[in-house]
C-alpha cells in the first residue's frame, strides 16, 4: 500500500514505488466530460511511460496521464472515448527528484495539460 508522508510545503504525499502501488480513483470520474485534475508529482526516475493517472474501463474507454510516454518527452493527457483517440501534452517533462505541478483539463472532447 502507498506510504503516507508528512511535507511542510504541501501538507503531504502518497509515495508510491512506482511499479505495483496505486491510489485507486472513484470510478464515477471516467464518465465526467468537464473536470480538471491536479496533482504535485515528483519522480525518482525519468523513465519512460511513467503513468501519473489512470482511469476508464480498460482499453476501449479511458483518460491518462503519463511521464514521457507515446513517444513523446514531455507529459501527456491521452484520452480515447472508445470511438476516437486525442493526445495533448507538454513540451518539458518529469525533472528527476523535483517536485512538478500538473493540471490537466478536459472541457467535453478537449483535453488540455498545463
């Protein structure tokens, strides 16, 4: 199970190990068409396809958020509605052991990461 840790800046964190730990999300939240979800994110790695989030209903119906991943260096928003498959993301990626915030948009069938 993911560790909870007490930090000054940011009141605290789950540190998760980065291969089998997960913070499982409502599952109501795949069906949302407006939201925008933020997070504090630090990485001890750089690796690639360093998934942040994911939800949906396997691979037909989803949204995620990865760390270098889709042959991109940067963070992306990907999300596939079953039908179609829209990708966005951000021109810097994860800086190794730096804390970064994301917030990522989705307005209807427009998604967005900042």
């Amino acid at each position: 199970t993911p560790t909870w840790r007490s930090d000054e800046a940011r009141g605290g964190y789950y540190a998760l190990d980065g291969s089998s730990q997960f913070i499982a999300l409502p599952s109501f939240l795949s069906d949302c068409e407006d939201m925008t979800i933020t997070a504090w994110v630090r990485s001890d790695a750089t690796n690639i396809n360093r998934c942040i989030f994911e939800m949906g209903n396997g691979s037909n119906k989803y949204m995620r958020l990865v760390a270098n991943g889709g042959g991109v260096t940067g963070v992306s928003f990907i999300i596939n509605n079953g039908v179609s498959n829209q990708q966005v993301w951000t021109r810097r990626g994860l800086v190794s052991n730096e804390w970064t915030y994301l917030a990522v948009s989705l307005l209807n069938t427009t998604g967005m990461v900042m």
